[in-house]
C-alpha cells in the first residue's frame, strides 16, 4: 500500500511560469509523451483510455466569479484529458480540483498531497498525489482535494480567453491568452514536474526527491534533466515552436533540458 504525505511541495519544475499563447502553439501529444513518460516509467500507457473525472469546487471568490465556472470547468477538462491518455489505461478515477481565485499575477497549481514509491538509500522518492488519485482512487488524506489551481482575478477577468467553440480550432484573440493551454501546462505540474531541489543549482534540500527530481542530474553546481525521454536538438525546436519562448528558456535554465544527449546544453 503506498503511503500518502501532504501538503505538497514546491519544486524546481514551479520555476516555468510562462503560459502557452495560443490554441494553436500547444504542445502536441509527441512533446507531452516525451515528458511525462521519463517520469511515468513504472506506468501503462493507456490504450483504452476513457474521459477523466473531475470533481471541481471553487473558493476565494464568494460566488463573485460565478459566470466563469462553467467554461472554466470545461477547460479543466480538455486540459487533463490531454496528459490523462498518456498513462492512464482505463477508466481514471474521479480528480478533486479545487479553483482558488486570488491575487495570483497569472496562474500556478499543484498536486495537495504525495505518495512514496520506494527508498535509494536514505533518499526517500515519492510520486505526485494527484496521479495515485486518478490511476487508484487514493485520495488526498488530509482534505477535499487532491490538487488545487490558482487562478489570479484579473488575470481571469482580463487575459484568459474561454473558447466558446472548444470543438474548433478559433483564433485567440491577439490581447488574450487561452484558457486550456494555460490549464494544460498546470496540469503538467499537478501530475509530475515538481521537486524539492534548489533551483539554482539543483542540490536536495531534504531526504525526500520527487520522481521528476530522480531525474534530474547535478554537474558543476547546474542541474541538467537525464530522463531516456528528454528532447533532441529537434524535439526542443519544436518545443519552442510550440511553446512561449519564456518558458522554452526557463525549461532550459531551471531543468537544463539536454538537446544533444549530452551533458552540455
């Protein structure tokens, strides 16, 4: 039985805090599987994967945000189906999410509890809650939620563009920023990229490692990324493609993402 821990714990991974632009500039399946599966390594990629369960609330706003939930939720949604199919075999297990409206500049989350997996030596690795709770129903032991998103007020109110036709591919607004794409990177750091090491230079700051930080390699003082899934010279030129050139950047100087295989970035 896998044991459970809360609160969460900030990370390494919690440095990228660039959004996606644009519907259009999201990151396709390819990139998100060469991610998640260095991490996910001990997991069945699913082949019968079926829509995620999310149980969503909403607090911080008394009501004031009302008009939001809905489309809010539907993004939810889109953006945990996304990495869901990629190793959930299944049917997943209901996700309690729970949307706190604050004053957050854009938007953060992360997983409210974790889980240990095994021992290496006096390092203890664990794995992000939020993924014990969608592959085995195990839930946050110390509350409602597994997992909780952040959004900033008048970053909703004033920069995130809800798709009212999430079936089609729209054009974002030049001024606004997508709503899903947003929620699809924070998806990314409730179920894996997050960690407890220094973010400058990698180093553990306790006995305890999450399964992105058992990847992470230190050289020289400077954490370099040495998952088997970690991207090539031309898997990373896509990424910036895809991705907003800030994040591509504090992927590369928080995780030193290896282009060539090698040690140097």
């Amino acid at each position: 039985m896998q044991q459970a821990h809360s609160p969460a714990v900030p990370g390494l991974a919690a440095t990228i805090g660039s959004q996606l632009e644009s519907r259009d500039q999201r990151p396709g399946k390819g990139v998100l599987n060469s991610a998640i599966c260095g991490m996910f390594c001990c997991l069945m990629i699913g082949t019968a994967y079926s829509s995620p369960l999310l149980n969503v609330g909403f607090s911080g706003d008394n009501g004031q945000f009302s008009t939001y939930y809905s489309s809010i939720s539907n993004d939810l949604v889109l953006a945990a189906d996304k990495w869901e199919k990629l190793f959930v075999s299944g049917n997943a297990y209901t996700l309690n999410v729970d949307v706190i409206f604050d004053n957050s500049p854009t938007a953060n989350a992360a997983s409210l509890f974790t889980t240990t997996l095994y021992n290496v030596g006096p390092i203890s690795v664990f794995q992000q809650g939020a993924v014990d709770a969608v592959l085995s129903g195990i839930h946050n032991p110390s509350g409602p939620y597994d997992a909780a998103i952040h959004i900033g007020t008048s970053y909703l109110t004033n920069e995130l563009w809800f798709d009212p036709n999430p079936a089609n591919i729209d054009n974002v607004p030049v001024d606004k920023t997508d709503a899903e794409s947003i929620f699809t990177h924070e998806f990314g750091h409730i179920f894996g990229f997050n960690g407890t090491r220094d973010e400058s230079t990698g180093t553990l700051l306790s006995n305890v490692e999450s399964t992105f930080d058992a990847l992470v390699s230190v050289l020289n003082n400077s954490p370099y990324f040495i998952g088997s899934k970690r991207l090539t010279e031309n898997e990373l030129s896509d990424f910036s493609r895809l991705w907003h050139d800030g994040c591509v950047e504090a992927i590369i100087e928080a995780q030193d993402v290896d282009r060539n295989h090698s040690t140097q970035v």
